[in-house]
C-alpha cells in the first residue's frame, strides 16, 4: 500500500510542486485547494500519470470546520494519512503604521492557525498509528524578520515555535515534526517583486540567484522519507545561503 501524504495550499507553487515531487516517489496524494483552477485539474492529471492516487479535497485552511471535514473525507477515502505538508500560506505586506488589524489577522488566520486546525485534526489518526510526519512551510524571515512583514514573519516564527513544541510532544509516538524555511523563491507569490528587485535580491544571497519550488520540494521529500528518521524539531532554511 502506497503512503498517503496530505499538501495543503497545493493548488501552485511550492505546493504543487511538493505534491508532484512526492508523487513521483511513489507517495499517493491528497490535494487541499480553497478554489477550484484549471492548473489543479492539470496537477492531479500528472500526479496520476505517476501511478498514484490523486484525491482532491476543498476548503480554506483557516477555517476550523472545513479542516475538520477535509481530514473527515481522506480518512474515508485512504483510511491513513502518513505525511502531512502544511504548506498553504499568503502575505499582506505593509508597514505598521498603514496595515489594517484585518491584514495582520489574516495573515496570521492562514499561516499559523491555520497550520493548527490541520494538524490537530490529523494527529489523531497518526497517533494512532503510531507513526507520521508532519512537515510546516515556515520562512526565513520568520528567524530574520522583515521590514514590512510584521504579520507575516510573526506567523512564520510560530510555525517554528508550534513545530518545535508539536516535535516534543509527539516524539514518543514516533511522529516527526519539522519545517522547512525558503528563502526567496520562484512563485506567484514573489512575481509580485520588480525584476530589479529580484536582481539586488538575488546579488544579495551567496549562491547569486533565487530558488525554485523544486528546491523546496527535494528537502520535504527527504524529511518525509526512511533517510531522515532521526530528524525532528529542526528547521531547514532552503535559502541559497542568505541568511547565514
Ligand atoms: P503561492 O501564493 O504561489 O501559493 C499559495 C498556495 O496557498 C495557493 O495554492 C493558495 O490557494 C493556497 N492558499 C492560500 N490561502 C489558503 C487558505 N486559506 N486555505 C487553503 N489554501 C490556501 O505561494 P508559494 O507557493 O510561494 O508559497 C507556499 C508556501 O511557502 C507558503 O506558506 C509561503 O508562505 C511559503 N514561502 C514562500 C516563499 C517564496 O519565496 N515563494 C518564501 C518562504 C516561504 P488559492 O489560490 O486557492 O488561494
């Protein structure tokens, strides 16, 4: 029986690409979009042409009772959820004085509750199980901070605290739990920068070019899999060097 990993957030970007990367590696697949596209129609073709299972399931992370349902439905579908990837997340940027209390609560509603109400209705079934891996999409900018990003890199520094106390909590079941922190990547969601922007970006970080999905995707395949079994409650920046 193939393992069944759960990505939230998947219907793009990094986690498109984690849900491929792990398909390709034998994984069988569930798929949280909060709206229905033709790139995730596209995505679950070709996580299927990898001999695998593609289920789909609707619903906005920060939403308790669609986590709830969302669980609910591939617990019926698979009966197991071995890997879950909490990786659904969104930016509101401004500075403080011109950011609404809206913006800083939605951001952290999406990125760090939202992370919660996944998990804690996971975990059940994996403590059961006795075995799991929980992977959070954290950022670099959660342990370096950013100008502009109060709500953002506060919700990315909770996934770190969250993933660290969850590790500890839920080591002796044997479920392991980490994150993973990018730095600049290539998506939808840093093609909003100028590409002059990009460029000083990119003169800034050591290895002198931004990542891509696939580079994030490499690492949450390995701390999904046997080769990182002794691993939990680390953060592994995917960053290019920047932040050392
Ligand atoms: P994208 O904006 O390209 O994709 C974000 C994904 O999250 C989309 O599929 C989106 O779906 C989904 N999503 C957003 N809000 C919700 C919600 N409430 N419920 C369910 N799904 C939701 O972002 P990236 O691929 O770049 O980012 C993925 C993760 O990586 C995020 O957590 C981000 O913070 C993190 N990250 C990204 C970096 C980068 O440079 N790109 C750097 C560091 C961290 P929909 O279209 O339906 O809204």
């Amino acid at each position: 029986m193939n393992k069944v990993a759960f990505i939230t957030g998947a219907t793009r970007g990094i986690g498109k690409q984690i849900a491929i990367t792990l398909s390709e590696n034998g994984y069988d697949i569930c798929l949280n979009y909060r709206k229905k596209n033709d790139e995730l129609l596209n995505t679950k073709k070709e996580i299927e042409n990898n001999g695998v299972k593609c289920f789909t399931t609707q619903g906005d992370v920060s939403n308790y009772e669609d986590c709830q349902r969302m669980v609910e439905e591939i617990i019926k579908e698979h009966g197991q959820i071995d890997v879950l990837v909490n990786n659904a997340g969104i930016t509101k940027d401004s500075l403080i004085l011109r950011m609404s209390k809206e913006d800083f609560n939605s951001v952290i509603d999406v990125n760090l509750t939202g992370t919660f109400n996944v998990t804690k209705n996971v975990i059940p079934y994996m403590m059961k199980a006795r075995s799991g891996r929980i992977i959070n999409i954290s950022s670099v900018v959660g342990i370096s901070g950013n100008a502009g990003q109060i709500n953002y890199a506060a919700s990315k520094a909770g996934v770190i605290g969250f993933t660290k106390s969850l590790a500890k909590e839920v080591a002796s079941r044997n479920i392991l739990v980490n994150a993973v922190a990018p730095g600049f990547i290539q998506t939808q969601m840093t093609d909003v920068l100028k590409d002059s922007v990009k460029e000083e970006i990119a003169k800034n970080i050591p290895l002198k070019k931004l990542g891509t999905a696939e580079d994030v995707a490499k690492v949450v395949k390995f701390l999904a899999s046997e080769d990182s079994s002794y691993i939990t409650g680390q953060v592994i920046n995917v960053d290019g060097g920047m932040l050392m």
